[in-house]
C-alpha cells in the first residue's frame, strides 16, 4: 500500500484540509480494502463480492464500525473523527438516517486522514478491526 502513496504534503498542509476531502479518500481506500480482503478470503464470484461488500461499506455498517472501534481511538483519532462528523455536507442520503451518514462520515474522513497521512500501521489496525466478527 505505501507505494500508492506519492502525496508530498506535509501532514500540517493535510490537517487543514476539508473532513469532507478527508472522507472523499477514504471512502475509495476502504471499499478497496474490504474488496481486496474478500477476494482473498473467498472464491465467490464479482456479483457476490459485492454483495458482501456493501455489508461493509454502506453508510449504516460504518457507523455501526465507527461506534465498535471508537474506544480504541486516540485522543488525536477522535478529533478527527469530531471534524468528520461535524463537516457542513449537504448531501442527503438514500439509505441511511442523517446521524448515520454523519458517522459514516466521519469514519470514512478517519480512514483518508490516516491514509493521506502515511500513517499505513495503525491505518491498517483500525481496517483489520472493522473485518472482525
């Protein structure tokens, strides 16, 4: 995974970034995530892949995550799932309550923040949570 990664920002330059920018990220490094972690976990073929995916990445389930892993956080981590939450969107969502997509949000917004951060350990301790049963 790190060498996906050729941002030469200063962490200082990405703290100040927009959440939503953050969560616009992390989104696609989670879905790529689960979906590679599927892949590797099963023999099942694209149309169930997905299906399995969405149990993971829709707005609902990671709200559900956020909640499970948000103990385990640091003080740090949690500030920037606060910002994530907190962020103006004025998008409405579909399937999911505006507090869950406000936690999915945030979630997604932790997950950009670690990756645009290089912070790929813990970036990979808190995916390889979210996969537990």
């Amino acid at each position: 995974m790190e060498e996906w990664i050729n941002l030469d920002r200063p962490e200082e330059e990405i703290n100040l970034l927009s959440p939503l920018t953050w969560a616009y990220v992390g989104d696609c490094v989670y879905e790529l995530y689960v979906r590679t972690k599927l892949v590797n976990q099963t023999n099942s073929k694209p149309h169930k892949l997905h299906i399995e995916t969405i149990k993971y990445v829709k707005a609902k389930s990671q709200a559900k995550i956020l909640e499970k892993i948000y103990d385990k956080l640091t003080e740090e981590e949690k500030d920037i799932v606060r910002r994530g939450r907190n962020a103006e969107n004025h998008h409405l969502p579909k399937n999911a309550n505006v507090q869950e997509y406000r936690y999915a949000t945030a979630f997604e917004g932790l997950i950009g923040y670690l990756y645009l951060t290089k912070k790929i350990t813990r970036l990979k301790e808190i995916v390889d949570e979210t996969m537990k049963k």
